[in-house]
C-alpha cells in the first residue's frame, strides 16, 4: 500500500508541477481524533498540507501528520502518522468554500504495547474554508480517515492556509 500512497504522491507532484500558474496553497491543522475499536480513544494531532487548483472549485491535496498526545485513558492509543492524498470539490461563495472531500489515506496506530499497526482505507469528510484575507484562510474539517475491520478513525480539524 505504501506504494500507491507514493504513486499517488508522485501524480500529486506532477500535477502541481503542470499548474505552476494555478493557485497553490498549504497550511497547517490541529485535528481532535476518535479512534473507536471495543471502546473509543480520543487523540490530538497535527498535519500539514499542500494542495493545487486542478479545475474551478476542484483541488488535489496531500496530507502529512502525526498525533501530539495520546489518550492515557484508554491505554496509550494514538496516531503515529497519516499520509493521504485527497479531492476536494467545493461551492465558491464570496468569503465561504464549503467542500467535499475524497481520497485516500495510510496510517500508523501506535498502541501501549509501543507496536503499531499500519493499513489504508478511502477517506471522506466534508469542511468549509472561510478568507480572512486574500491569502490567508481558516478550516474546519470532519474526516473519517479509517473505517474497516472494527476500526474507526474520525476527525474533526481546526487549521490555517495561505494561498499563493
């Protein structure tokens, strides 16, 4: 699976490299993470991202993160990384951008044992931008990163962006 993260990586690249004249944009999130299997954990983290316009109201976006605190609670569950690769489809309004989004993400749990656990899944969430300014943005985001065998990883984020 690792593979087609790069592979999707290396597309994300190529893309960004062909729209050297669209807009670009990265910023930086702190996520509230829910990591449900028999009961549920909740974990802070932090991902960045940089992302393109890849047609009007469509971008392509790559993630990269990693949790900050685990929860003690239920046994030193948290999120070791998170890589994806995601679509976001939106409605431009004149100061709001709610969007959809879509892709693919790997990730690495790590539990009290200190072993971790890496699979992938398809992700999805919905968010809304608001402009502060022209270049700068504020995000909210819910995103269900990981949802098969019994495992769940839900999160709803709180970030920054700058277009440029």
């Amino acid at each position: 699976m690792k593979v087609f993260s790069l592979f999707l990586t290396g597309l994300l690249s190529l893309t960004l490299h062909s729209h050297a004249f669209a807009d670009n944009y990265a910023g930086i999130s702190y996520s509230n993470s829910r990591i449900g299997f028999i009961s549920a954990a909740n974990v802070g983290g932090i991902h960045g991202k940089f992302g393109s316009d890849i047609a009007d109201y469509m971008q392509i976006e790559l993630r990269i993160g990693a949790g900050i605190d685990n929860d003690d609670g239920f046994g030193q569950v948290g999120i070791e990384s998170l890589v994806g690769t995601y679509i976001r489809l939106g409605l431009d309004t004149e100061k709001f951008y709610p969007h959809l989004l879509l892709g693919y993400t790997e990730l690495d749990l790590e539990t009290r044992f200190g072993n971790s656990g890496g699979d992938s899944d398809i992700s999805y969430g919905l968010g809304v931008d608001y402009s502060i300014t022209d270049d700068w943005d504020i995000n909210l985001e819910y995103i269900i990163y990981y949802d098969k065998d019994n495992v769940d990883v839900r999160s709803a984020s709180f970030g920054f962006s700058r277009r440029f």
